[in-house]
C-alpha cells in the first residue's frame, strides 16, 4: 500500500471514529468488514463500497425478492432473518434461514438471470443491497476494490460448487452401496 | 381472543388510515408541483440546462480517479482544471470578437457586399439587363426582405459619427481603410427596393422618441438583470449536481416500495444509460459535423477564426434535425456573400465561387454526418420516426422558440426511453 493511500486511509478511519462514533455510516463500515465478501476490503475500499450501497427494511412476510424473477441485486442481512424458499408444483419448501451477516443472491451480481428461489423476511428484517451495475461501474472507476469482490465472489461460488459435488458424489455413492 | 379481535381490527383501521394519508400527501405533492411548474416555469429551462451539463461532465466526474483525495476536492480540483480551460478559451475567442472599429467596418462591408450581390443578382448593376422580367419578380418578390435587412444592419446618426472619426484614427486605432470608406459612401446611396406605401412610423416629435429610447434601455437593462437572475440557476445547479456523489439516486431509490427496489434500479439504470449513450453520441455527432465544416471552410480559404466560429455554430445547431443543416448552410452562405480577399488553401478554387464551395461543404458534411458520423457514434442508440422527429420540433418551437427547438428530441427520447423500458421492465418482473 503506498504511503498516500496509507495516510488517507488513518486520516478517514480516525476521523471517522472521532467524530462519527455512533453513526450510520460507521455501523455500515464495522458490518461490511465482518461480511465474507468483503474481507479483502481496505477500510477505504469498504469506505467506497459503502457508498454504493442500498439499506433496505422489510416487514414480517414482506418478500424481499420472488422466484423467476430477475435478479439485481445481492443482499446482506444486517438485522433480523430472511428464509430462502423455493416454490415448486405448489407447494413450497424452504431451503434456509439466514440471520444477521449472512448473504443471499449473489449470482445476481453475475449476470441478470431469473431468481432460482425466493426470499422472505422472518420478522423485521434490516439489509444493504449492493446493485450489479454498481459493482459493475466499480470496475471502471476501482478496479483493485472491484477485483477485490469479484474474486470472493469466484471462491464463494467456487465453495457452493465444491460442495454441490460432494453431495452428489455421496447420493451416488449411496445408490450404488445399496443397488 | 377478542383482545386479539381487536387489535386485528386496530391494525385494519391503521392501514386505511395510512392509505388515506399516503393518497392525501401524494395528490397534495403532485397539487404543489404543477403549482410550482407552472408559477416558476421561467426557471425550468435554466434548470434543465444545468443539469443537462452536469449530465454530460459526470462520466468525466467518475473517469477522474484519485484514491487519496477526498470526493469533494476531487470535484473541485475538476472544476479548477475544467474553469482554466474555459477562461483559457474565452480569452483565446475573445481575441478574436470583434472591437468598436471592426464592428463598425464588419456592418459597413456586410451591407455594400449583401447590396452588391443583391444588385448582380437582379441585374440592377447592369443597364442592359434592368428591367427584365426575372428581376422584376425578384426585386418584388425580395425586395421587402433585402429593405428589411438594411434598416437592420444600417448604421444610425451616432455610429456614423464614431466611423467619421475612426475615418481618421480614432482612441488610439489606426485609420479606416480606404475601401471600408468608399463601400460606407456607397451604402449611403442604397436606394429603397420596394416602394413605400406607408408613411414611416418613427414620425413623432424629438422629445417623445427620445423619452421612448430612455424607456426602452431601462426595460432593457431590467430584462438583462431579470435574464441573470434567472439564469444564475444553471450554474448552481451544474455545481451542486457535480458534488453529487449518489446521493440524490439513493435518495428516490429510498422512496421506492420494496417490491419495486430491483425494478426501480434496473429502469433507472437503463434509462441513465440510454439517455447518456443518446445525448454524448449526439454531442460527439455535433462536434464531428463542426470540426468537418471548420476545416472545410479553411480550406477553401475562409479565415481559421471565423471558419471555426462558423463550425462551432453549425456543430451546435446540427441537434436540430433536419433545420442543422439549413441553419449551417445559411450561415456559411451569410458569411461567403460578404467575404473578399479569400485565397482558397487547395490550389484550382476559383475565389468568386465561394457560395458554390459553401454549398458543397455543407452538402458533403450532411452526408458524411448520415453516412458515417450518426451510425458509428449514435448507433441504434434510438430510433425515432422523421414525423416524431418533425412534429417534435414544431411543437418544441412553439412551446420554447429556439431553444424548445434544441430541447425537443432529448425531451422525445427521455420520455420514449422511460416508457419502453418501464414496460419492459415491469413485464419481466411480473407486475403487469
């Protein structure tokens, strides 16, 4: 890190503490640094992130986003809890519930294709919403931060895909052992 | 159980409440902004030209990266560059505007040179041909225009006074060339083309035209003073948009219902983009279409400041379709009837048929603009129908004038972009 964007980052965080001890903008840059995604993340580049984000609260059984739907937007719970549904022949089964610092919907910052569930706020539900097009401008104008949260997204899905694997794998494995 | 009951029923109750309070407050809001509109609607065209500025600095706002510097001197560090640049260039035009003297000689040779071509082109420069019939109907049919124009451009007592004594040397200029003094003898013996039918209305005692004049200079000055107060907005506004750091877009976003959060982002997102895409590849058309003609108009022996002025009106006025061109050829054609000691930079043009080369400049520039400079930089950024487009800038000349003209088709495909992709949107959310 160069010794300017060092010194920028002090002056930012300290006075950000100094003078913004209980403010929204500080509780947004304490939660972001304990998100996944954004753990790579300078204090500066969270500074950045932040200001790209959308706070979003939903009511008890507010559906935050439906099935089949296209996608905009990942989602990070910042308060309360949201349970990931899927609908299917009319019936629905739930798939998780999610609580504070969890994330949903992140292949929407992939690309615009359809929900593959839908998402429902359990109670009263606080989240920050970061718009594709907005990480998609970040490209252009902080790639370092930009490349920063596209890697983690890459590993987060990477993970889910690992795992994916392994249970198929094991479901075959299963079917074999017992044909 | 029936505490249950009524708390259910309390919550109902609440819920109309709030429904009639929300259709209160909208209705009141949209009450107030037509109020508004229609009271401050003098403000609206400042305004629109304030942000329409900042709509075209902000890609430059967000290419200019510096991770250390605060968003806000970053901005200020922008306008300073972009403040230098303009002062810079203002000096560089105001070199080239011209003084008391020039304008005084500039009036002079417009009116002989106009007069002169105007004669040639009746014939009533030439005995044998006076009186044909061709230039009876000319004379008749142009007449009244070419008088009006030289009531126009004729100097009154005083600046015929001030051009006697620049005649010979004059606050520190050097005297008035010879052929400015026999062209300003010869306009003082223009006759009339039309025969005067009515007595002249500026028939009136001294005292009352004089007290008039007075008049009219202070409703003038007031007017100017009215036209900067009102016109202030516009940079303030560029000013106060170029700051904006997201915040106004995060500000609607958050009016917007939950349901709509994605859809309102997605319509916004592509709107902006639409838009943007739309009115830089015009400005970049424009800009394209006024460096064609400015070169052109050098090459054909024009002088570089006034080809360069001329290419600058012309790129400006090319966003009015269809009338661009017009208005670009009539003021190229303005300024070759009046040019004299022109030496055509590509050898071969013959200096007399400059209106000829104009016509041609302009007709290969409209081409090259159809053919090459709209599809590359506008693309299918929109496609709009040439009845739309005609019907657009009819009715944005009678609501605005000429700069309703200039407004009209970024007004048509603003609202044709929202549409569309509103529609779009709202059918791939499913809501309608």
């Amino acid at each position: 890190m160069s010794v300017r964007k060092f010194v920028a980052e002090k002056l930012l965080w300290e006075t950000l503490k100094r003078w913004k001890k209980s403010s929204p903008e500080l509780d947004r840059l304490t939660f972001l640094k304990t998100v996944p995604f954004f753990n790579e993340l300078s204090n500066w580049q969270l500074h950045k992130v932040s200001g790209v984000v959308f706070d979003r609260t939903y009511e008890a059984g507010e559906l935050i986003f439906e099935q089949g739907q296209p996608g905009a937007a990942l989602f990070l719970i910042t308060e309360g809890q949201v349970s990931v549904e899927i609908y299917k022949d009319h019936f629905t089964a739930t798939l998780a519930v999610l609580e504070q610092g969890a994330f949903f919907g992140e292949m929407a910052l992939l690309d615009e294709s359809p929900r593959s569930a839908s998402a429902r706020s359990l109670g009263t539900t606080r989240t920050l919403a970061l718009y594709r097009n907005d990480l998609t401008r970040l490209i252009h104008t902080d790639p370092e931060t930009a490349s920063h949260i596209f890697r983690a997204l890459a590993r987060i899905v990477g993970d889910r895909l690992r795992s994916t694997n392994e249970l198929v794998q094991g479901a075959n494995l299963d079917e074999k052992i017992s044909a | 159980m029936k505490r249950r009951a009524t708390l259910e029923e309390q919550e109902a109750e609440r819920k109309v409440r709030r429904r009639i309070f929300k259709s209160g407050f909208w209705v009141l809001t949209l009450l107030a902004a037509v109020f508004l509109l229609w009271k401050l609607s003098s403000l609206l065209l400042p305004m629109v030209v304030g942000a329409f500025m900042a709509y075209l600095f902000r890609p430059l706002k967000d290419r200019f990266q510096i991770p250390w510097l605060h968003h806000e001197l970053r901005v200020l560090t922008l306008f300073a560059v972009i403040g230098c640049a303009l002062f810079m260039t203002g000096n560089t035009v105001r070199r080239h505007i011209p003084d008391e003297r020039e304008k005084l000689e500039l009036k002079v040779r417009i009116k002989y040179k106009m007069n002169e071509k105007f004669q040639e082109l009746v014939g009533t420069n030439d005995k044998q041909k006076r009186g044909g019939v061709v230039a009876q109907v000319l004379i008749k049919e142009l007449g009244p225009m070419m008088d009006k124009i030289n009531k126009f451009i004729d100097l009154p007592p005083e600046e015929q006074e001030l051009f006697m004594k620049y005649r010979t040397g004059h606050a520190g200029q050097p005297p008035i060339e010879d052929r400015f003094f026999d062209y300003f003898q010869a306009n003082q013996t223009t006759s009339v083309y039309t025969v005067q039918d009515r007595e002249p209305a500026s028939v009136r005692p001294e005292h009352e035209s004089m007290a008039n004049v007075g008049q009219g200079a202070n409703v003038a000055q007031s007017s100017h003073h009215e036209d900067f107060t009102i016109w202030i907005i516009a940079p303030l506004i560029f000013i106060f948009l170029g700051f904006d750091n997201g915040q106004i877009r995060r500000y609607i976003i958050g009016l917007v219902p939950n349901r709509y959060f994605e859809l309102s982002l997605t319509v916004m997102d592509e709107l902006d983009d639409a838009i943007g895409r739309y009115l830089r590849g015009t400005l970049m058309e424009c800009a394209l279409v006024g460096a064609t003609l400015a070169i052109g108009f050098i090459l054909v022996g024009i002088p570089v400041s006034i080809a360069i002025a001329i290419g600058v009106v012309s790129g400006l006025v090319n966003a009015i379709p269809f009338l661009g061109t017009v208005i670009g050829l009539i003021i190229g054609l303005a300024y070759a009837l009046v040019a004299e000691n022109v030496t055509p930079l590509i050898p071969g043009l013959n200096p007399n048929d400059l209106t000829v080369y104009v016509c041609i400049l302009v007709f290969i520039a409209h081409m090259l603009d159809n053919a090459i400079y709209a599809p590359i930089v506008l693309g299918k950024a929109v496609n709009l129908h040439p009845l739309v487009v005609a019907l657009a800038i009819v009715s944005g000349s009678l609501l605005g004038g000429a700069w309703g003209m200039l407004f009209a088709i970024p007004t048509v495909v603003v609202v044709k972009t929202a549409v569309e992709t509103l529609f779009k949107e709202l059918k791939d959310y499913r809501i309608i």
